[in-house]
C-alpha cells in the first residue's frame, strides 16, 4: 500500500503535484496513468462544483487494477489559485485491497507539510464518514464488495462524464441504489 | 503567406472593421462550404480559456466560478451558426465534444479521447502567460506540440490543427492597439512559429497559423474567430 496526495496547482503551473512520504515529484512522472481507468478522476470533476453546495465538494473513488489491489482516492475542494479557480487536494492510496480501507487507516496518514489545514479537513471528513453507516464512503466500500465484476465506483452521480464509473451512489429521495 | 503577416493582418482588420476577406469573390461561400458539417476539438495548456471558448460558442454566459477541470466532461452535441460579415452563417457542428483538463497528466490521459474525430483542432495559447513566463510557457508549448506529434496517427488524416493566442486584450490593451504592443506580439508570432516547425516538422503543414482572440470580450470574440475560420478555410492542407 503507498499513500500520496495530489496537491493543488495553487500557481497554475500545469503540472500536477504528487507528495509522498516528504517528497514531492510530478504526477506524470511518479503515477503510471496508463494503468488507470479513464473513468477514474485525478481530482473532482467540474459537474459536482456546480450544484448549489452548503459544504466543500468532497469526493471519492475505487478502481480495481487487478491482482486484488486497486485505487482509492478521497479529493476534497481546496480553495482558489492564483487565477481564482476552485482546486482541489487529493489524497491517494495505491495498491490497496479494499479490506484495507477501514478507519485505522488515517493513523498511518501523514499530513502534506503544504496543505496541512485542508489535508486535515478531508481526513476529519473521512473518520466522520467511516463512522457512519449510509455514509457515500461505506455505501461505495459495500457497491465494491457487492459487485466483484465492476471496476469503478464513485460516491457521487456523475451525469455529465463522457467516461462514467461503473458504480455511482445515486442520491434520490434518500434511497441509496446502485445504478450502475 | 507566414503565420506573422496573417497574425498582424487580422489585428490590423479587427482595430481598422476593414472586411479584408470580402475583397476575395466567393470567399464566403468557400468557408460556408468547407466548414458545413465539421467537428471540432479544443485543447490547450492549464487555464488557457478551453471552458471559456465552449461557453462563447454555446452562446452561453461566461461562467461565475471558475474550477480547474479535471476528468472528461461530455457536451452535449450542438451546432454552430456563426455570422460572417457578409450577413451569410456559417454552420458547423461540435459532436461529442469533450472538455478536458489542461495539466499534464490530464493531456497524457484525456487529449487524445477529445481531438478524436475532429476535423479542426483549435489548440490554445494563454498570451500573457507567454509575455509573463515565456520561458516555461514555451516549453509547455514544445511538450505539447510533441504530443501531438506522437499522436497524430490516431485522429482523422485530414485534421487541420489551428492555434489560437487568447487574452490577446489583456495583452495588447483594448483596440487601437499601441504599435508597441503590436510589436512585441510580432515577436511572440515569430517565437511560436519557429517552435511550432522546429518540433512539428512534416506535420507544420497540419497547422493553419495563430490567429489573436479574446473569450472575455464578445465582441473581440465573434471578429476574431470569424478571421480564425476564413484563416482555416484558406491555408489549410490540401
């Protein structure tokens, strides 16, 4: 298991930061993508920032990449960059069985020394949510448990992706149902 | 004609409303010929204007909130009517169209799903990231065009690629545009230019030149891409 974050492009630089274990590199570089669903999202996607929001967008993720491991990743909406656009910081976890994700996991999280206040805030919103039992997150770590052939699970409905995950968790009249 | 001449000429017609294409006979009926039907995609480096390019072509607001794009996001399919000066429109369509992120890894995983199909890749320049950091905005041009070149195989034979050098008020100031102004885009034409054939090579011959434009101001916008398409129509491979 190896647990990274992307940072946020707060300059515009272009290239996407991945900080792991006190270092930080590009994300190009470090992440093999050619290995990654393209219905799996380095980030957040546009759609969910433009419902009318009360709380930070936070959003999360699986891919099964064979072998029994996959890729969980938690983003959670960072404030703005230098040119005023919404960014985003993601926390990543490679090579991760999903047995793995459970609330003991954040112990062994270490916070990135430049988002220190915001990597907080999606760890405090991820113990909240293991803590729950309808939470998005245990409601998408059941959909992977239930639906072995599928390989992409989000914890939102993405309407407007031209790649959609296999699994969403659909938001209607408070039932939860997979619509995948 | 070179990309400087076409570049200096379509400034010189936006700040002048000289109708330099109506002097060609038949001009217009060829762009309305050849752009009937068309596809396009739009690509470009982080916060180049792609979003905002959409959203002018939709004929929608420009959006309140910006957010960095990340993943693929599906448009729906939509045509274009767009006026040339003559009164006549111009209809096009954007099939399939997929906005995309500009960062890297985004390029690497996406760009290639967007451009497929397309028959004009209009390809985006931030000019005052160029004026500001040219340095790195170039290298992140010569990447790009590097891209292209190992991609090209996998979009249409006939895909004509064309650039777009956007902020171009911000850059310049709002028309008439000072001579000096004039002048140090003139050298940003030649610097991109001379990047763009040295990392194209046989394929520099896919690319129809830069053209100025601005998403921010309409006005700016609907002179300058009615130029960009008749630039198309004429210097495009045949």
């Amino acid at each position: 298991m190896k647990i990274s974050w992307i940072l946020p492009d707060r300059e515009q630089t272009g290239t996407m930061l991945l900080e792991h274990g006190g270092s930080i590199e590009s994300l190009h570089i470090m992440l093999n993508l050619h290995i990654l669903p393209r219905a799996f999202i380095l980030g957040i996607p546009e759609e969910l920032f433009l419902a009318n929001r009360s709380q930070p967008v936070f959003f999360l993720q699986y891919a099964r990449l064979g072998d029994g491991l996959g890729m969980f990743a938690a983003s959670l909406e960072a404030g703005k960059d230098v040119g005023g656009r919404t960014v985003v910081l993601t926390l990543l976890i490679e090579q991760c069985e999903p047995a793995m994700l459970k609330s003991e996991i954040i112990t062994e999280i270490e916070i990135p020394t430049s988002e220190v206040r915001c990597a907080n805030n999606l760890l405090s919103e991820l113990t909240k949510q293991f803590s729950e039992r309808t939470s998005p997150l245990n409601s998408l770590l059941q959909a992977i448990e239930q639906f072995p052939e599928r390989q992409t699970f989000a914890s939102e409905v993405l309407r407007r992706s031209a790649n959609r995950p296999d699994w969403m968790k659909k938001k209607r009249h408070g039932i939860e149902s997979d619509i995948g | 004609m070179g990309w400087l001449a076409k570049f200096v000429e379509v400034v010189l017609f936006v700040v002048n409303a000289t109708p330099i294409i109506e002097k060609i006979p038949g001009f217009y009926q060829k762009i309305k010929s050849w752009w009937t039907g068309k596809t396009i995609a739009i690509i470009g480096a982080t916060a180049s204007g792609k979003n905002s390019m959409y959203s002018r072509l939709r004929k929608e607001p420009m959006p309140a909130e910006h957010i960095q794009t990340r993943g693929t996001t599906a448009l729906t399919d939509f045509k274009i009517s767009w006026p040339l000066p003559n009164g006549e429109h111009v209809d096009f369509k954007c099939k399939r169209s997929i906005n995309i992120g500009g960062e890297i890894d985004e390029r690497d995983r996406h760009w290639s799903q967007a451009c497929e199909g397309a028959d004009v890749i209009f390809y985006l320049i931030d000019a005052k990231k160029m004026r500001e950091d040219k340095l790195s905005t170039l290298k992140r041009f010569h990447d790009d065009m590097r891209w292209l070149v190992t991609n090209f195989r996998d979009f249409k034979p006939s895909v004509t690629v064309h650039l777009l050098l956007n902020k171009i008020d911000v850059t310049l100031g709002s028309p008439p545009h000072t001579n000096s102004a004039l002048n140090s885009m003139k050298k940003l034409v030649d610097t991109i230019e001379k990047e763009a054939k040295d990392t194209l090579d046989e394929y520099f011959q896919r690319v129809t030149g830069v053209t100025p434009i601005s998403m921010s101001d309409e006005h700016l916008f609907c002179k300058y891409f009615a130029s960009a398409m008749s630039t198309i129509t004429e210097l495009r491979p045949k």
